[in-house]
C-alpha cells in the first residue's frame, strides 16, 4: 500500500499542477483517474485504452498525447478530452463520464446515459468520488448538441 499512496502523490501532484490550466477540478480528475486505471500508469485495457486515464489510441490522437504510458502526457490529453466533454454536454458530469466510458455517439444516440450496465455502473462510480452532477465548463469550445435527455438520471 505505500507504493500505491506514494504513486497517487506523485499523480496528484501532475494534476494540482495541469488541471487549472483545462479548467478542470482536480478532484473531478482523480475521480476519472481511479475508476480508469486504479491509478496505474501502466495500464491496458482489453480495448486497448492506455495509461492512467485509459486513452484509446484515437482520442490519444485527437488530443496530441505522443506517449500514453508517461503519467504527464496521458493526464495533459485525458485532461484535454474532459475539458472538452464538459463543454460539449455544457458542465453535466453525468454526461460527461458516460461519455468517456461509451463515447459521445453512445449519449447522443440515447438522449442520455445509453443503457449499458457497464457505463451505467461507470457513471454510478464517477458520481461516488466526485459528488457532483455539474462542474464549471469553458463555452464557445465546441458546438454542443441540442437534446433532451431521454433517460431517468442514473445518480443523484
């Protein structure tokens, strides 16, 4: 356990440090951290999502990460990709985590959290770290699309 407790220090300290500069709560980073990868650097899903903020390659890309296993880099584009999701679904943390987990095509497909028990148990987990259904979101970013959600809430 104290190998765990000293990589999450050092793994704090890199978002205290770059969060603000996406405008993104650290906590709300941390949240997305743990469920993601338990907060090892290592990390590779059967998706092939990599890293502590379990990047697949193309979103990696899309937001300039050159390495998904170095803590920095992965953090910069995971950060990147929720200050992003943020303003596309206009600061609704709901959203936005079901978004990470089942894509942006799965939520807007759905009007809301798609009905998948993976990405509902996903958001249910973001929900219990973070505790808040909205966060602060840069506007003007990117086009946001105009829905209703269709579905009950999944928390709160």
């Amino acid at each position: 356990t104290a190998a765990l407790f000293k990589s999450q220090a050092s793994i704090l300290k890199i978002v205290n440090k770059l969060a603000p500069k996406y405008n993104i709560d650290a906590n709300l980073a941390m949240a997305f951290i743990a469920v993601e990868s338990n907060f090892n650097v290592q990390a590779t899903s059967d998706k092939n999502a990599q890293g502590l903020m379990q990047l697949i390659p193309e979103t990696a890309a899309r937001f300039g990460v050159k390495d998904a296993y170095k803590a920095e880099d992965n953090i910069k584009g995971g950060l990147a990709y929720l200050q992003w999701l943020l303003a596309y679904f206009k600061g609704d943390v709901e959203l936005v985590a079901a978004a990470y987990n089942a894509g942006e095509g799965a939520v807007l497909k759905y009007g809301g959290v798609p009905p998948y028990a993976e990405t509902q148990l996903y958001v249910q987990k973001i929900y219990k770290l973070y505790n808040n259904l909205s966060h602060p979101y840069k506007d003007g970013l990117v086009k946001s699309p105009n829905f209703q959600k269709k579905f009950k809430k999944t928390v709160g």
